[in-house]
C-alpha cells in the first residue's frame, strides 16, 4: 500500500509539472484560436473589411495576424475584382491615434527637456490666446481636453492652411469654462502641434522625425505617405467624407455651426482614400499634418512607442520613467493627459487599475494593461465598407472590448 500510494504521488506530481510546463503553450494556443474565430467572423460576415492584431506580454509578441482585405470596395461601394489582401505591412490611417502617438509623445519630450511646462498658460507659447476668455488656458488642459473650446468645427470653410487654421482657433468663441470639464476637442490638439511648432522652430513632422519617429526606428511612420513611393502597401479607408459631409450638413448630429453655410464650399474629395489623411480638417485646412490626425503607421511601428512607454525598448530611453507616470496618472476626470484611462472606455473596459490606450475613428486602437506586461495594437479599415444604412460606420467598441476581455481572460 505504501509503495502504491508513493507511485499515485510520484505520478501525479509528474503529470502536474508537465502540465505547467505546457500550461503556456495552451494558453497561447486558445489565444490564437479565439482571436482567429472573432476576426474571421467579422470578415467573414462582411462586418469589417479586414485588421491587423499584435499582441504582446513582456518581451515577447504572442500574437500578430493580418485578415481579410486591405481594400474591398471602390468609390461606389461595390466590391472590387481584385480586393487587396491585407497584410502585417499595411500603413493605416491613424486617425486620433495621431493625438498620443505624436502629439503627446512631442509634448513628453519637450516637457522632459524643460521647454514646455504643462501648467503653464499657453499664451506663453501662443500669444494670440492672452484673451480674458483663454488666458487660464494651460498646456495641461489641452492635453485633458478641459480647456473649454468646442469639441469639433469643420475648419477648411475659413481656412486652407495652418497659420490660417491657428488664426481661426484663436478667433473662436469657448463652448465651455476653463478646467471645468472635459469635452473630447481636436482643437486643442491641432494647439498642440502649433506648440510644438513654436518652440522647437521646426515644423511639427520634422521635430517628431529628428525627437521621436528617427531614434525608435519608427521608419514607416510619418504624415502623407504618398510622397513617399516606398510607401506601396496602404490600407484603404473612406469613399470622400460622407460623414463628416453629414456632420456639416445634418443638424441631428450636433456639430453644425450656425455662421457656416453648408453649401458655400465644396471641396470634398469625390474617390476612395488611399494614403490621404480621412480626417478633413487635417487634409482640407492642413495639408495632411495636424496634431489631431493625419499620421500613418503600421503595427510593427506603434509597438515600437508603446515598448518605450513600457520599459521595453531595445532603443535608448527618449522620455524619462518620470514624465510617463506624470502623462498616465489618471486625473479627477479618469484620464491620462492625452492617453484615455478611463475604465469605461471600450477597449479597456473593466480593465486593471493603470490600463490605458487610445482609439481613432478609422478604426484603429491601442489598449496598454501595464498591470499583466501587455499591450493590445487593433487596425481595422472600417471606413473602407461605407456608411452603413443608419449613415454611420459600423461600430467596433465592441470588437474592442471582446478582444480584451479574450487576452485578460486567457493570459491571467
């Protein structure tokens, strides 16, 4: 009996340190297999036209897919012959991932090297803002968009470039009080980007290239990459500006502006958007760089930023341990400055304390969980299917929301 009972211990001790050797490669395993069977559905369903995924934990990526198609459908929303197949170098249009992969990295920068101060007032930098409406205005409640100007407004009606687009800025009325609440604003973004402009003395995409894009090797990441012809493979996004039309035209939406006549100007672009920034403001008023939108990049770039964030890099340290905990410390309004930490958000819903990530209305997203060592890059090229019958774009919160929950739930 008492060998038999050392046998049956021996046996299963064995059995269990196998299985936790192995217990890894399952796990990985069932993580591949149920992100296949959600991102093949909505492709396969005609949801989405196709995405890239990269997921990595610690110093190893544990996944990276891509799916589907690059481009599905031409101007008229009718599928192409020939789509083209989406692939893991496919540039997206970043859309507001521009806000924290460009601007709020070149504010972090400055901030670390003492040219900028995040409570000082910005009319220090931009003077045209000592008004007694915005003279309270700090660099800090641009980056927590509590600095009261209105959350969007269709800029290339009064303006066809940037210093015209500064002006404007400047000239328009606050929607909000200062610091009093947060209100989602790509205005004070594009403030952003002409800060970075003023103080450096560079235009805004040459200081990211020599700060930031050039040191992390970032090197398929810039603004309008059709100027550069190495730049082949794009994924696809809208069919002109169907939407932003809607929201000049269709008051329903809340963003009509009563000094703006819909019909005095009629620029929009009238074909598929391939490598043209979707954003209109930054394509229409700012040629195609804003410090709101109009960054390109691919998966294998962006993990390059967020492994610095994470104290992953391979490259030298370009912002200090100290400057990221003060830009991803949640404030009294649950966010970072710049970066979303707010729980509720969909793509770190319910996620651990400290989860942080950012979206882009192309559909792109970043979903940071420091807490567990990963980080979540999802590119999807939404737009590329149209407006569906309810005049928006489909929605992928929850796709976001259900990969998250995958990885915690696999890899906890």
């Amino acid at each position: 009996m008492r060998i038999l009972m050392i046998v049956l211990f021996l046996l299963y001790f064995t059995i269990n340190s196998y299985a936790q050797v192995l217990n890894p490669k399952i796990k990985k395993s069932s993580l591949r297999f149920t992100i296949d069977s959600i991102l093949n559905h909505q492709v396969d369903e005609d949801m989405i036209p196709g995405a890239v995924i990269q997921i990595k934990q610690g110093n190893k990526i544990l996944y990276r897919k891509a799916y589907g198609f690059a481009q599905k459908y031409d101007y008229q929303q009718q599928l192409l012959a020939r789509p083209e197949k989406m692939s893991l170098r496919h540039l997206f249009d970043l859309a507001s991932l521009t806000k924290v992969i460009a601007t709020t990295s070149a504010i972090m920068i400055l901030v670390d090297r003492g040219v900028i101060k995040l409570d000082n007032p910005i009319n220090e930098y931009l003077p045209g803002f000592d008004s007694m409406d915005k003279k309270t205005i700090t660099v800090r409640h641009l980056l927590t968009h509590t600095s009261g100007l209105t959350e969007w407004y269709p800029m290339y009606y009064r303006a066809d470039n940037k210093q015209k687009t500064y002006k404007l800025i400047e000239s328009l009325p606050l929607k909000y009080p200062v610091g009093a609440e947060r209100h989602y604003s790509d205005l004070g973004f594009v403030l952003l980007g002409q800060i970075v402009e003023e103080v450096t003395r560079l235009p805004f995409e040459v200081f990211l290239q020599k700060a930031l894009f050039g040191p992390l090797h970032m090197n398929k990441t810039g603004f309008n990459p059709l100027k550069n012809k190495k730049n082949k493979k794009i994924a696809a996004t809208s069919h002109g500006n169907p939407y932003e039309k809607r929201m000049v035209y269709d008051s329903t939406l809340g963003f009509t502006v009563k000094e703006i006549d819909p019909a005095s100007w009629n620029g929009w672009r009238t074909y598929t958007l391939k490598g043209e920034v979707n954003d209109g403001n930054a394509w229409y008023a700012n040629r195609g760089i804003s410090g709101a939108a109009g960054l390109f990049s691919s998966a294998k770039d962006l993990q390059k930023l967020l492994d610095q964030l994470m104290g992953k890099s391979k490259y030298p340290r370009i912002i200090s341990k100290k400057t990221i905990n003060t830009f991803l410390t949640r404030d009294s309004f649950d966010n970072g400055l710049g970066w979303m930490m707010d729980p509720a958000n969909s793509f770190i819903k319910n996620g651990p304390e400290g989860s942080y990530g950012h979206t882009g209305f192309t559909g792109t997203c970043i979903s940071v969980i420091p807490s567990h060592d990963i980080s979540i890059i999802l590119l999807v090229n939404r737009q590329n299917k149209g407006l569906l019958s309810t005049g928006n774009y489909y929605n992928v919160s929850p796709l976001r929301q259900r990969l998250v929950e995958v990885v915690l739930n696999l890899l906890n």
